[in-house]
C-alpha cells in the first residue's frame, strides 16, 4: 500500500484554503498608479504607493467593487459597514511598514463554492465554505542576490521593486474543509479551478498563477480516525500552479502521517512548496503569536455599500461558471466528463470562443483538450497562456476541413504558431507546408508506391479495395505527409483500375 | 516703508496692491531681520533665502502684468517643518529625517504657493510634532521671543516664535492635542485648528491621524482668517477632507459684534492648579464678552476629565503605526557597516535616529495596540473619546462657542519639565476635548499674567464646521482689547537684541 493510502486509511485531513487575487484595475488600490505588469522596477511608484512621509491613500472605487462583485458570486453577505485595518509588522518590501488590509470588518463574509469531483462512487459535489474575502494592497517584491538559494538567508544584498506594492489583493479564505478523505487534494485542485474560472468570468482578475495574479496558500491538518479534535495545521505557501495545488496536498498529507506514525507532534508553521521535488519543506515557525497590532486605518473612511447598489451588482453577475458549463455541455454537445476535463484545463472560453468563429465543437474540443494541452503541460503553461488564439485554431481547423491541410501539416503549423513565427498563414508560406493535391506532383510518388507494393496493388486489382491504405500509406510517408489524402486515394484507385 | 516686518498680512497686502512696496522688498525686510536676530531665537530649522525672493518676484511680475493675484500674494510666511515643500528639507525636527528632500508639495503648500504666499522657511518643532515646549527637536529648542529663558509652547513652537518675533506676520503650525493653540497662548498670538477635514493633510507628516490639523498662526484675527481660508478646502487626495465649502471665516473675523450669542464656559476647566493670573485674565474676558452683549453660561462636559488620558492612547497608538516607515530602508538616516542584515539596519536605525519621546510615544502605542490590551487600551480610549464628543455635541445645543483658557499657565523656564512627561502632558489638559471630538478651536491673546508678565490666551471652541463662530469671538475680543490696550498684546512685547 501506498504511504498516500496508508496515511487516508489512518487519518481524516482537513483543508482549509486561503487564495489571493490581484485585480485587474488600472490603477492601485490607493493610489492612482498604472498597474501594468513587466514594467522598469520601481517606475509605476508615486509619494502614496512608496509611503513617503505625509503621503496619504485613496481607496479605489473599482477595487472595493470588484471586491464586492466576488463576494456575491461566491454566495457570501456583504457588510453594511466595513473598514479598511492596518496590520502593522515590518519588512522592507512594505513600504509603510503596515500593510492596508481588512481585520474584523470585511467587505464580504459567510459564502461558498460547490465544486465536483470524480470519486469511486461517481461525480461528487463537495460544499467548500467561504469565510471570508476581504480587500488589501499587494506589497513590493524583493530580489535576493548574491546567494546560492535566492533566498533572504545567505544572499548579499536584496532588491527591492515597489511597482507591485499598492496593488489591489483580495483575499478568499475559506472554512476548515473536512470529510474530503482521500479527495482531499482532487477537492483541492477543483476548488483553485472553479474558482479561477468565476474570477475570470468576472473580468476581475487575469487569474494568472504564473504571473502571480492569482496566489494560493494550502492550510492542513491530519485528524486520527474517529477522533474528535482537529490536528495541527500547517501552512504552505508557494502553490503557484493547479497541478502544485494537488501535489502540495498530497504531499503533506504522506509528510504528516509519517511524523504522526513516529509519534511526533505536528509543528505549527509556514511551509514552502518545492516545484522540483514537490515536497514542502518548513520555513518560519509560528510558535509565537502573530502579533500584528490591527486597529481602523485612520486615513480612510469606512465603507457603507449601499443596499441597493449591491442588489444591482448581484443583478448584473455573469452566469455562475458551474451553471455555465452545463449549458454549453448540452450546447455543444459534450459529455459531463469531457466538459469537465475542459474546464480543469481552463479551456472552455477558449473552446466557446474558437466555436464563435465556425470551428464545429467537436473539433474545438480536439484542438485544444487533445493537442494543443499537451503542448501547455510540456511547458508547464496554462492553455490561455500559450502563443496561440482561438483565431489561429479556427483558421487551422478551416484549412483542414478544406484539404489545405492534414491533420500532421496542422501539427507542425501548430509548432510554429506557437513558437512565435507568425499566424497560421503566414507560418504556412514560410514554411511551404501546403498540401499538395496536384495530380502531376503525386503521380510518380503513387508510381512508385504501386511499385513497391505489388501484393496489395494486386489485391486492389482484384477488387478488394480495403487494401488501398497500405498504398496510401506509403505515398504519405514519401511526401512527408504534405499530400491530401483522400486526392491521393481516389488516385491510387484510378490508377489501379478501380 | 522702515518697518516693514511691523506690519500685519493685511497692512501688507493693502501697500502692496496700492504698489507703494514690492513683494521683494517685503521679503528681503523679513529674510533680514531672520538672518540678523533668529540665532537668539533660533525658530527656523531652515531659511529658503533664495526661494523666498524667487517666490516675490514672481509675484511681483504678476502684479505688474496686472494678472489677478490674491489678497495675501507677496505676503511671507514660516512654514513647520512637517509639510512637505518641494525640493525643500523636511526633517520633522527629527534626526531620522535629516537630509531627506520631499519630491513633492503638500496640498497646504499647493494653497499657500497658488496665493503667492512667500514661505520663508521651514521652523522648528518638537521632534514629530511630540511635544509643548519645542525642547524635544532633535536640533536645538526655541526660545520665546518674550522672554528667552522661556518655552515657545509646542509642537509649532517654532512658528509662533516666528510670528511673535516678528519674523513674519503668518505662520503654519499643525496641532493634534493643542500644537497651534497652546505655543499660539504663550506667545501672545492668535493661531486657530480648524475643524478636523478642514484643511487637507496631504503632505503633513503624520503624528496621529484622526488628530493632525494645520492651522493658521497670525498675529491679529482677521490675518488669520484669512490664510484660513487661503489654506482650507477640500482635497480628493485626502479621504478625510470634508466636501463642504469653507466657513466664511474672513467675513466672521470682521463682524466685531457678539450681542446675543451664547457663549459656555466648561466647568471642568479651571480651578485648582490653574496658574492665578491665567483664571484672572480669563474671567476679565468673560465680563468683557459679557459687556459685549453676550450671554455667559457655565455648562459641564464631564467626560473631558478623561481628555488626557484618552488622548495618550489613540495618539500614541496611531503614531506607532505612522512611524513604522522609518526604518531606514527608502530614505533619511541609514545605520548600516554593510554587515547587517535589514532588521539589524531597522532596529539600529531607529534606535539611533528617534529622540526620547518618540520612543516613549511608540512604546505606549505598541503597548496599547497589542492582542490581550487592545480591548483594555485601543478600543476603551475610542469608547470615551464618542463621549467627549457626544459632551460636546451636547454643549452646542446650549451654546454657540465654548470657552476656557488656553492652557492652565504661561510659559514656563526652558528645561524644567523636560523629565517630567505628566506635567509636559498637562499643558494640553484645555486643549485635548476639542481635538478628540474633531471640532475647531482657536487661542487668542487676553493678556498678560500678573506673576510673570507673560501672556495668556483664551481657548474659543465651536461645533464642526463652523469655524466661522470662533473667529467672530476672537475678532469681537481683540477688537475691544486693542482699545483698551491701544494696540495689539503683542506690541507690548520687549524688544530682540536691541533691533525694535
């Protein structure tokens, strides 16, 4: 038995997770700063976002409403009064030393996402609670240099870029999730997924966990098999990809049944997912209290939503992701499991999109779940994030059903697309990889096939045309697979009498 | 024109419009008589001298190309060294910031530079803007201009010396538990906190947040009134600033006339332990708005015992936080051999770089901010303040101002409270109820006291936003004092140096 099966048949864990979002404004959160990511370090900063002396913030109209706009999609209630705490600790990517944040006022409490997951017993739906989504400002980012490990511990001198401090971050914390047993991590992973797919139907977030958009800290606990009280838990940070989502899990769930097997305690601490070896490995120790000294931010005023604003915010949420799926299923045509492997992939905007422009489903579904997914898990991208439109699947599929090209030409048009060498068309062109239908051009190629296949051509003469693949089979290889093969077919035949 | 530097904002603006002065000569009267007497004063952290003549010109230019200036444009003023001017020092009186150049203006500089006031300088402040004596800069303390042996009240200490010395005629001073009004009182000027949100804080380094107010130092009432207006308005890059249009306090200054207002005295403030010749220029002034026609009441604001102690939690609490960003990482000292690591640098930095009142000040704040003492400190301190303020709220459905004097004693000798913090505290035991409750309060000056011959001011508070009743008070008492007194208090004033 696995150390994985063991750890489960022993143990109940308990999830809990805690996910920031940066939002897609324009501007910072308190200041009226570009938000562009990959710009010069430090030249998106302003006397507010850098804490200079006497700088004071403003709040984003469009943060606190985007705020509230997730908050409604994810079933929470939105409070009547909410502030805006500072939560005081020093670190020099901070640069006011605090950081503005919510504390016991949030903007949204009390909601949840149900999400599905394949079990032994069929699709099961698990209830994860939301406890809270609150809104606060990103802090800059620090460079390590100098070290081996590019960590702050052992490196000579650190840099600092403040362009991402002041961004706005929303915070999603859900409940303690318990009686996930063995889907534990699976629950996981849906949970990210759905998630990532309401923010991005909310045109809130690029949602890029890559990028750091979208962030997940994975809290959890091992509970003994009929026993009442929960572990204790740890907190891993570093979980920048779905797939880490999962193996995170997984992989603290084996690391604390082994200590607990030992008989040793579980220490509270924060602890670092590693991609490489995709173990955690332990970093600062909570031990001590987190002292944070939390009281109202004075420089800005409380928030009080009006009732009737958020009722037109709710009013105006796009459809639910999960609701959503379910009709474009049915729509296009696509079993329950085939469109959830779409949505874990990320790929039913790119899927319904590459549909809009006439590619049929079935073929939209083969481009991106079958061909181009392996291409992203290879260079370990999300589908979005890959070189490629849905404009450029369309067109590829178009000159397949054409006969411009068959489905290898594709591939390697594909290939090229993605490696940034233009637009299907012109990738076409350059690289010459048209089909060739002409019959004069494939003539000597089927000569020749005949030739060197007198059996089946002998066959094929006699009528039993099933044989004809092995002829067409071999002009196919001779022209490295640029020939039409159904011209090539019809000609064989032809050729041979029939 | 000799004596330039003897005339008020408004004398000044009137010679200069007429054109019989330039804004240059203005300054330059001014920027002397500075460079010549301030080394016994010692008001200024830092005189602009070339900035200050660039700024007249300017002005000058403009008058002369008949485009429309302001009333007050041409006329200098002494800026407190905790707003920010551009490319212009800024230290707070701290030695943490020496050295650091704001790259930008405060809003309240924006005002005063739009209105071609001509800043003269950055003046000197108890370090943080912590402090009644000004002894607490990290540079050097000022001394009052009526007797140099004594303290200029503080924080703004610097500016009411400077407007008492006659260095310039208006002064910007900031007062979170009575930082204009009490320097304002002991150094015979008018200086006003306008309502909370009244004028902008942009720009303003922070001490307590939901405190912090600049205001106006002027030696008449009306001077003053009117760089109230020039400084007040909303500001969108302050959350805090009030979207309301600025209280006529000009026309209220002018008005002279309190017949029929009804004017509260608060109960708890005075008494036992008050100085004698503070209680005796008070109740004077009393008869005196009495005979003026108005109608004097005693009224209770009880829970403005607790003032003080309120106070020296929410303050130091906020300014906890406020002072976090000091840690030598962006700007300002930097303690660093190249050895150590960034907490090092912080703990050192601070160490090093924050006076003795500071610390205090951030350790009671960290103290009272902690889990397992907010409840006790944090959260009971804001409870009692929304009881002052509800006091007060009370008060006003009696009254149209209150009144009280301006701190319990005249200025007393530099460096006999400086180890005594309680009693440093209790300067500010008058001037605290109206700065919890956000609502504006000026000092004007009714006075010398008999003891000491040093003056003593009398605390005018009114309800939010209407800035305007305390200013027709104070202009109505100054009025009949200045011909009882042919003349301002401050005239009376002994000469620096032998240069009157």
């Amino acid at each position: 038995m696995s150390t994985y099966d063991q750890a489960i048949k022993k143990y109940d864990p308990v999830l809990g997770l805690e996910t920031h979002v940066e939002l897609s404004t324009n501007s910072k959160m308190f200041c009226g700063c570009s938000t562009e990511f990959g710009a010069d370090p430090n030249k998106q900063t302003c006397p507010t976002c850098l804490g200079l002396p006497g700088s004071l913030p403003v709040a984003n109209a469009i943060g606190i409403e985007s705020t509230i706009r997730i908050g409604l999609a994810l079933n929470c209630s939105i409070a009547s009064y909410s502030r805006f705490a500072r939560k005081n600790y020093f670190y020099p990517d901070m640069p006011k030393d605090f950081q503005t944040s919510q504390y016991d006022e949030p903007l949204c409490s009390n909601g949840y996402l149900d999400v599905l997951v394949d079990t032994d017993e069929g699709t099961k739906t698990f209830r994860v609670e939301i406890e809270r989504v609150h809104l606060e400002e990103d802090t800059g980012k620090l460079t390590h240099a100098g070290g081996a490990t590019g960590r702050i511990h052992g490196a000579d001198y650190s840099l600092v870029d403040y362009n991402r401090a002041g961004i706005p971050l929303v915070e999603i914390v859900t409940k303690p999730v318990p009686d996930t047993g063995e889907y534990a991590p699976l629950v996981a992973k849906a949970y990210v997924t759905e998630l990532r797919d309401l923010l991005r139907g909310l045109n809130v977030s690029d949602v890029r966990m890559e990028e750091g958009s979208l962030r997940c800290d994975v809290n959890l606990s091992l509970t003994p098999k009929g026993s009442k009280t929960w572990g204790t838990r740890t907190e891993t940070k570093n979980v920048n990809s779905l797939r880490s989502v999962e193996r995170a899990i997984r992989s603290e769930i084996e690391r604390q049944s082994l200590e607990l097997d030992k008989g040793n305690k579980i220490k509270q601490e924060t602890r670092h997912f590693q991609e490489d070896t995709g173990t955690t490995r332990s970093g600062r120790s909570k031990v001590v209290a987190e002292e944070y000294r939390y009281f109202p931010e004075p420089d800005l005023v409380p928030i009080a939503p009006d009732k009737a604003w958020i009722e037109k915010l709710k009013k105006a949420l796009p459809e639910q992701p999960s609701i959503r799926r379910t009709r474009l299923a049915k729509e296009w045509g696509f079993t329950d499991l085939e469109m959830r492997d779409v949505a874990t992939l990320g790929g039913v905007d790119l899927i319904a999109q590459t549909i809009e422009q006439g590619t049929s489903p079935a073929s939209a579904r083969k481009w991106w779940a079958g061909e181009l997914s392996g291409h992203a898990s290879k260079a370990d991208l999300e589908l979005i994030d890959l070189k490629i439109t849905p404009t450029d699947v369309a067109r590829i599929d178009a000159l397949v059903n054409e006969g411009k090209l068959t489905d290898k030409l594709a591939r390697q048009v594909i290939e090229a697309v993605l490696n940034g060498e233009g637009n299907p068309d012109e990738v076409i062109k350059k690289r010459n990889l048209a089909v060739v239908s002409d019959d004069s051009a494939l003539i000597p190629a089927i000569e020749a096939a005949i030739a060197a296949n007198p059996d089946a051509a002998a066959k094929i003469r006699e009528g039993k045309v099933q044989v004809v693949g092995v002829i067409v089979g071999a002009v196919m290889k001779t022209t490295g697979g640029s020939a039409d093969a159904a011209k090539v077919r019809e000609l064989v035949l032809k050729t041979l009498g029939q | 024109m000799s004596d330039l530097t003897k005339l008020s904002a408004v004398e000044l603006s009137g010679e200069l419009s007429k054109g019989s002065v330039s804004a240059v000569e203005v300054t330059k009267a001014h920027l002397d008589r500075i460079n010549s007497l301030d080394k016994s004063v010692q008001s200024f952290l830092h005189v602009d001298n070339a900035g200050a003549l660039k700024q007249a010109e300017e002005v000058d230019k403009n008058r002369k190309e008949n485009k429309k200036v302001s009333a007050l444009a041409g006329v200098p003023l002494a800026l407190k060294d905790v707003l920010t001017q551009k490319g212009i020092p800024t230290t707070c009186g701290s030695k943490i910031l020496e050295g650091w150049i704001p790259p930008y203006d405060s809003t309240v500089v924006k005002n005063l530079k739009n209105a071609g006031i001509v800043i003269l300088g950055k003046t000197n402040m108890d370090e943080f803007a912590m402090g009644s004596s000004t002894e607490n800069s990290a540079y050097f303390p000022t001394k009052n201009p009526w007797d140099l042996t004594k303290i200029p009240g503080g924080s703004s200490g610097g500016s009411s010396a400077a407007v008492s010395a006659f260095f310039a005629p208006l002064g910007i001073g900031t007062d979170t538990g009575g930082s204009i009004r009490q320097p304002a009182a002991v150094t015979g000027i008018v200086g006003a906190k306008p309502s909370y949100g009244g004028v902008s804080r942009f720009g303003l380094v922070a001490f307590a947040s939901s405190l912090d107010q600049a205001g106006p130092f002027a030696r008449t009432v009306l001077d003053c009134a009117m760089l109230h207006e020039v400084m007040a308005g909303h500001d969108p890059l302050d959350s805090t600033s009030i979207n309301q249009p600025v209280p006529d306090v000009v026309k209220a200054a002018q008005l002279q006339d309190v017949k029929g207002m009804k004017i509260g005295i608060i109960k708890e403030l005075g008494g036992d332990g008050w100085q004698n010749g503070v209680l005796n220029r008070f109740n004077e002034s009393v008869e005196l708005l009495k005979s003026m026609g108005a109608q004097v009441k005693e009224i209770s604001i009880p829970h403005s015992l607790y003032a003080l102690a309120t106070y020296y939690l929410i303050a130091p609490s906020e300014a906890s936080s406020n002072l976090a960003r000091f840690d030598g990482m962006r700007y300002g000292l930097r303690v660093d051999d190249g050895n150590l690591s960034a907490e090092e640098v912080m703990n050192k930095t601070r160490e090093k770089g924050f006076g003795k009142e500071v610390k205090r000040r951030i350790m009671i704040g960290t103290y009272a901010l902690s889990s397992g003492y907010y409840d006790a400190y944090y959260a009971q301190a804001q409870k009692v303040r929304a009881l002052i303020a509800q006091d007060l709220t009370n008060a006003f459905k009696e009254v149209d101002v209150l009144i009280s004097p301006t701190s319990p004693t005249t200025a007393w000798g530099l460096g006999e409270r400086v180890n005594d913090p309680m009693a440093m505290y209790l300067a500010d035991l008058a001037t605290l109820p109206p700065s919890l409750a956000g609502i504006p309060a000026m000092s004007v000056p009714i006075g010398l006291a008999d003891e000491d011959k040093l003056p003593v001011g009398l605390q005018i508070i009114a309800p939010f936003m209407n800035d305007d009743r305390m200013y027709r008070v104070g202009g109505a008492i100054e009025a009949s004092l200045k011909t009882k007194w042919n003349g301002l208090l401050i005239d009376q004033a002994p000469a620096l140096g032998g240069a009157k």
